[in-house]
C-alpha cells in the first residue's frame, strides 16, 4: 500500500481533489489539523525507533511508558 498526502490551498481545492480521487478508485479520507500533528509525531517515533540510536532495552522501555500513559 502507498499513501500521497496533499495539503489543499482552500476548501474547494481539496473537495476536488477528494472528488476525482474517488472517482478514479482511491479512497480519500480528510484529516483534521490535530490528525496531522498525529500522524507527524507517529511517523517521527517510528523513524526515532528504527534509527538504531536507543538499544533494545530502551526501546522496550520507551514503548512500555508509551502503553502505560
């Protein structure tokens, strides 16, 4: 799977582009401002976790603290 995110200039702009998106067989979903900050934060854990700078064990810790909170 592959995902393009695009960041529309105005309201009508982005409908369209959701529109043909569908029309052409992609699913399009709108994101929210905070769903975009999320998703930032998501994919710069994951690149913090797979850059090989924490060890094994605090990276255990770290995603175990991430779980309790």
């Amino acid at each position: 799977m592959e995902a393009i995110i695009l960041h529309g200039g105005s309201k009508s702009s982005t409908r369209l582009l959701v529109e043909l998106a569908r029309k052409l067989n992609f699913k399009a979903k709108k994101l929210s401002s905070d769903e975009i900050e999320e998703m930032g934060l998501i994919i710069s854990i994951h690149e913090g976790l797979d850059s090989g700078l924490l060890t094994d064990t605090e990276k255990e810790t770290f995603l175990k603290n991430m779980r309790d909170e």
